[in-house]
C-alpha cells in the first residue's frame, strides 16, 4: 500500500529552462527494509531526482511520493525523511557527539538520549565519538555526517554519493550501517556513479542513463556475472 511505501517515483520528468531535459520519465519504488542505489554516471539525472524529492524543485511532470505524501516545493519537509545532500558541515574543534547535538537542537526537535544511543550504535563510531572531528579521517567524517542524517530515525533516509572517497574496508562498514538502519523496517537510498560501491553496499539498485532508467532491481539480478544492464552501464 502506497502510504505505507518509503517511495513511489512515478513519470518524473524535469526539464530546465533551457529546455534540456534532466529526467525523462523516472519510475521506482523503495520498500521498507531495502537499500536501494541510485546509480549512474555524471550527468544522469540523479541529483536531479534527489533535489526533487528534497522539495528542492518543482518536477516538470509526474511525481515523487513519500509515504503517500506528495513531495512539493514550499511544503513542509516531512518527518519521515531524513537527507544528506550536501558534503559535511561539521565543526573541526568540537568533538563528533557535540556536532551531532548541535545538529539536532538547530532542528528545533526534543532530544532523547535513546535514539542518540540507537544512531551511536548503526553509525557504529564507537569512542571515537568523543574525539574532536579535526582528527578524523575522511570516513569517519562520512559517517559523523550521515548520523546527522538519521538522527530522528527517519523511515526513509537519503544520501547522496556516501561511499565517496571511502576506501574499501570503509565501503564494507557503511554497507554494515546502511543494512543495519534499513533492517529495522526502514528504507535507505543512496546515489553513486560507481557500479562497484553500489553493488558492495545496496540490496536493490536503479540504474540511469541520460535521465531515463536502464535497469532496477536486486543488486544480485542486476549487476553480476555479465549481465545485460552491466554491460549497458559499461557501454556509457
Ligand atoms: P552528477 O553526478 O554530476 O551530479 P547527476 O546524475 O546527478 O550527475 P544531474 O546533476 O541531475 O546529474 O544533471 C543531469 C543533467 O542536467 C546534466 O546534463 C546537467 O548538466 C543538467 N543540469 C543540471 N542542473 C541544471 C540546471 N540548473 N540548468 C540546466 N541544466 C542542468
């Protein structure tokens, strides 16, 4: 049922005023439980679609729906959805948990010490929580970032290109995070323009080309073993 769906894309077209067309009749879904990547190369289409269901644009045509709410621009950001669109902005001389609740009180949102802990223990940062964030690696910049993204425990959480920059044992722990927030009956989408961080960290993928879909499902149908969509994706 739709109002219960973390996302239903449906005929998503943006043109921009020049006339060239961005997206070009998107159509997916994201179930709860799921990790979906939102996959392809610059220029695709995918920060288009992640600025519009941030309400950040008016789609041309068609329409992103969040729980059965449509997403508008000048509509209030729903509770339900929680995005990190932008690289992070963190506070190098305080320490990850003091950037975390400086976040969260500029939300204006009541604090519970529990979610925090919940968020702590997915985002998996362990005591190096308390140390200041100018000694921190990029990765665990990353994920201090993404916390702050599912502080409030959004039901569907949004993060546009987080494996960027991450080595491999840093892409294995935030497969880790990203499964562990999604088990609990929520639903992540991340955007990627690189096959092999998305086929490491996603149960589910959409693939984009030149604003139109080339291929979705389960990572394991989708990419792998020399399969169709891999090799289209290749060809780009
Ligand atoms: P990237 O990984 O580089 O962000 P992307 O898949 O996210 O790529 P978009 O940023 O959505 O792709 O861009 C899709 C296309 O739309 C690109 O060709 C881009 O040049 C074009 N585009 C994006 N913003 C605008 C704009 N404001 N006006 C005109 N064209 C734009």
């Amino acid at each position: 049922e739709i109002a219960d769906t973390p996302l239903v894309v449906r005929g998503l077209r943006k043109t921009y005023g020049d006339g060239f067309v961005a997206v070009d009749g998107v159509d997916f879904t994201v179930e709860r439980g799921q990790v979906v990547g939102l996959l392809g190369p610059n220029g695709a289409g995918k920060t288009t679609s992640l600025r519009t269901l941030m309400g950040l644009l008016q789609p041309t045509e068609g329409e992103m729906r969040v729980f059965g709410h449509k997403v508008t621009p000048g509509a209030p950001v729903l509770s339900r959805l929680g995005a990190l669109v932008e690289g992070p902005g963190l506070l190098p001389h305080l320490s990850g948990m003091d950037n975390l609740k400086l976040y969260w009180r500029s939300t204006g949102r009541p604090e519970s010490e529990a979610e925090f802990d919940t968020v702590v223990r997915i985002a998996d940062l362990g005591d190096r929580i308390h140390r200041k964030v100018r000694k921190y690696s990029h990765g665990m910049k990353q994920r201090i970032a993404i916390a702050q993204a599912m502080l409030g425990l959004p039901e569907l959480l949004v993060l546009d290109e987080p494996t960027d920059g991450l080595d491999p044992p840093q892409i294995a722990e935030m497969r880790r995070v990203l499964h562990d927030y999604a088990s609990d009956g929520r639903a992540v989408l991340v955007s990627s323009h690189l096959l092999a961080e998305v086929e490491q960290t996603c149960t589910h993928v959409v693939v984009m080309s030149r604003g139109r879909v080339v291929g979705k499902g389960e990572v394991k149908d989708v990419i792998g073993s020399g399969g169709r969509l891999e090799d289209a994706f290749l060809e780009l």
